[in-house]
C-alpha cells in the first residue's frame, strides 16, 4: 500500500478543514425567524374544559390561538392565513374548541408575529374578531329532512350537553352552528380559484368544502379505499362518526380502534392544490392498517370540478416505519413538498433533552416520476436539523452558526418564492416542550432560504 507523504497529508487536511465552512454555506439558510408566543388568545367560548394543561383551565370566554397545522397566503403580501387544528389532541378533549382560520402577519425584522384584518390584511393590536373566520354548519337555516342527508352525525352544535358531561354546550356555538374540535380535526388546507377552502380532516378522514366565510358547503368527502387493502370499503379512523354517531361510545376507544383500518390522528395531515387549481392531492399521515408496506403513505387526487376521487393514488415512502408527515405542498404541477418527521423533540445539543429529535427534513418529490417500487421519487431539500445561521437571526435555536428546528410537530410548509420557505410549527398547546427544557413551545415561523432553486408554477 502507497502511503502519501505526511507533509502532503497535513496540507489536505488543512484544505478540507478550509473548505467545511463553504460546504455548510451551502446548506439552506435562516434568513428571519417571528415568535408568537405559546399564551396568545382570542375571544370565543370557554375552552379547554375537558383538557389538563400546563396552564390554569378553562380559559374562561377564550380560546388559545395555537397550535397551527397548515398555511396559505394572505389577502396582503407577507400576510397568511393559518388553520388551528381541532384544539387539544382528540375528539374527546377539544369539544368545546372553535375551529377557525387565522389571519397573521410575521415581523421578520421586529421577530414578532402579528394579527392582521382576514379581509385587508391590515395589521391589528390584538386577536379579535376581525382576524379570523369561523367555520360553521349553517344548515340549521334549512329544512331538517335537507340537513340531515347531508351530513349523516350529529354536530356538537346540536348537543345539549358537550357529550359525556352535565356542561351546557356554548350557546354562541348552538346559535351559530360553529363546528368544532368534537366534530373534525383540520390538518391542512388550500383556497380554490373561485375563493372557497377545502381542507383535510384526520376524524374522518374527510375533505370538507368550506365558503369564504367559513360555512360548510357540502356534506363531508370520505375516503374510499381505491386500493383495496383490506375489506373496508372506505379508508376509516377510530374517530370516524360511523363508529360513534351520537357520542355515546366516546370513551369505547378498543372498539372504535378495532372497527377502524387506519390509526387515530393519521387521515389527511397534508393537501396540495396543484397550480392550475383543478386538482387537490391529499396525504394520510398513517399506514393503513393491512397494508403489508408498513412504511406507504398514499397521496389521494381529487378532481374540483368534479368533486370525485379521480382513482389516481401516489405512494410516498417514509424513511423509517415510525415516522409521519407533517405538510404537504405543491411547488409546480408535478413536483411537491413533504415534511417527514421522528416523534421525538428537543435539541441534541442540549443534555437536558433525553429523547432529542433526530429527524426533521423537508423532502421535494416527484409525482410524474415513480420508481420500480411503486413509490415517488423523493430527494432531500432541507434538514431542519442542520439549517445554516451565519448571522445569527435564530437567537435560542442558533449554536456555532446552526440553527436547529427541534419540535415535536412541524405542519407548515410554503414557497415564498423559488429560493425561499416559510416554515411553522405546531406547538400543541400546551402540550410540546422542543426549544426550551420545561417551558411550552411557542408557534415559530421562520423564513429559510434554499441553495438551489424550485421550478415554481405561477
């Protein structure tokens, strides 16, 4: 064996050693970060009555505002709009939860996150009124043999009590038919050309159609199970209302898990509207449960003009058995984002976190481009663990020029433009504890910018 001269050895080295600051240059970058802080408010109801928390509870005639599941742009530029998700965790915490769309505005200079007007996007002193839309099922205005055939369970809306309790369901609920963290869990969701928004549930799992000002269109879309796995003839989580009509198993979680093919919180986590418009593809965050591809998350098209499941199904291959993803979001008709992610939180650099996360990544793939295993293509475009801070912009989250984006739950991801991202995570209110050891997280967004461009559609 040749051996090189150690002089010439050392002279390698030094220029290896030279060249590692250039090639982590070379990672995606923190270019701004804006903090909304985990006990940020906005009036409602009283929550969090059937919910423990690191806080004092019930929030009496509020609502906390996070966590956050899914973005969209907003009425302004550097405005966006951003769903909170059926409240606390289940159906059975989150009766008494508003579902809701935010208006918001990140301050990347300031580092702040503000509310802003839905309709103007003008920035506002606090969360009111003005800076969300409710989602309602305003079908109490019609006949009830019309009503009922279009969603066959019943609302909490229409409850006396919140089920399972002596509490008197809020009356601006009832009178207003605003749905809730007991009726669907929104994950994700994107606005149609014509101004409405579908969004993603996980109960279900459904598609639901919503009006620009909340109301709910169209009976609920569920999933059929194209693919055949199994016997079901639809694709079904232990929350799904067929297995719970009137709320009077609600506590019979063995048999709403032995009925259902598809674990809890694991329906539709992330949805794509393609560039044109014309198509949503929405993603289940769980392996159904017969599947003997325990690592196949499938992408379902559904055509808009239609409203029917094209028959179309994308696989999508998860890294490893115990992962899940966390958004999914088109870049241009064919290619898109997905946000894969471990179940662990904190950052590794800090002994404090035992379990630290370990994987948080950002993956752009190919829906046109399948390989011989039947999956999409999948190529890594950023590692949320590994994001590149020359300057300093991540306060808390930056060590030796790196900032780490270490939660639990990350569910947001947007193009800016074809070299920038904004991302945001879920900090569960108030439940996640991944930045600071024994403090509740706050909602993050951060603006990241890429080292190769996207082929974004406009």
């Amino acid at each position: 064996m040749n051996h090189l001269p150690s002089a010439k050895c050392g002279f390698i080295l030094t220029v290896i050693l030279l060249l590692l600051p250039s090639f982590r240059g070379q990672a995606a970058e923190l270019t701004g970060r804006a903090i909304l802080a985990a006990d940020t408010f906005a009036p409602g109801s009283t929550t969090a009555q059937f919910k423990k928390t690191k806080r004092t509870t019930p929030f009496s005639n509020a609502q906390p505002v996070q966590g956050f599941s899914s973005v969209i742009a907003g009425t302004k530029p550097g405005t966006f709009l951003v769903i909170s998700d059926n409240g606390f965790g289940s159906k059975a915490n989150s009766l008494d939860y508003g579902l809701r769309i935010y208006a918001v505005e990140p301050d990347f200079v300031g580092g702040k996150v503000f509310p802003v007007n839905f309709q103007t996007g003008e920035r506002l002193f606090s969360f009111n009124r003005q800076s969300f839309v409710e989602l309602s099922d305003k079908r109490s205005l019609m006949p009830k043999a019309y009503r009922n055939s279009l969603v066959n369970f019943s609302a909490i809306a229409e409850q006396t009590n919140y089920p399972g309790s002596n509490i008197p369901v809020s009356p601006l609920i009832k009178a207003n038919r605003l749905l809730t963290g007991g009726d669907f869990d929104i994950e994700s969701f994107r606005r149609s050309p014509d101004g409405s928004f579908w969004m993603g549930d996980e109960f279900g799992p459904f598609l639901l159609h919503f009006g620009a000002k909340g109301e709910l269109l169209e009976a609920p879309f569920p999933v059929p199970n194209l693919l055949r796995i199994g016997k079901s003839d639809f694709v079904q989580s232990p929350d799904n209302p067929e297995f719970d009509p009137d709320f009077t198993k609600l506590t019979d979680s063995v048999a709403r898990n032995a009925a259902a093919n598809l674990g809890g919180s694991k329906g539709f986590e992330g949805m794509a509207l393609n560039p044109r418009g014309t198509m949503l593809y929405a993603m289940l965050e769980g392996v159904i449960k017969d599947d003997v591809q325990k690592k196949r998350l499938l992408i379902y098209e559904f055509d808009l003009t239609s409203k029917k499941y094209t028959g179309q199904v994308f696989a999508y291959q998860l890294e490893n058995p115990n992962h899940a993803i966390g958004d999914l979001t088109a870049v241009n008709n064919e290619e898109f984002l997905v946000i894969e992610r471990d179940n662990n939180q904190g950052d590794s650099r800090n002994s404090a976190f035992k379990n630290p996360a370990k994987f948080k990544r950002i993956y752009k793939i190919n829906l046109q481009k399948v390989n011989q295993a039947g999956f999409v293509e999948k190529e890594l475009l950023v590692d949320l663990l590994n994001i590149s801070d020359p300057n300093g912009i991540g306060g808390n989250g930056t060590k030796d020029g790196i900032f780490v984006f270490p939660f639990v739950t990350i569910e947001s991801v947007l193009p800016l433009d074809e070299k920038t991202l904004l991302v945001i995570n879920d900090n569960n209110y108030a439940d996640s504890i991944g930045r600071i050891p024994e403090q509740i997280d706050n909602t993050e967004f951060i603006r990241i910018s890429l080292n190769k461009p996207l082929n974004l559609s406009r």
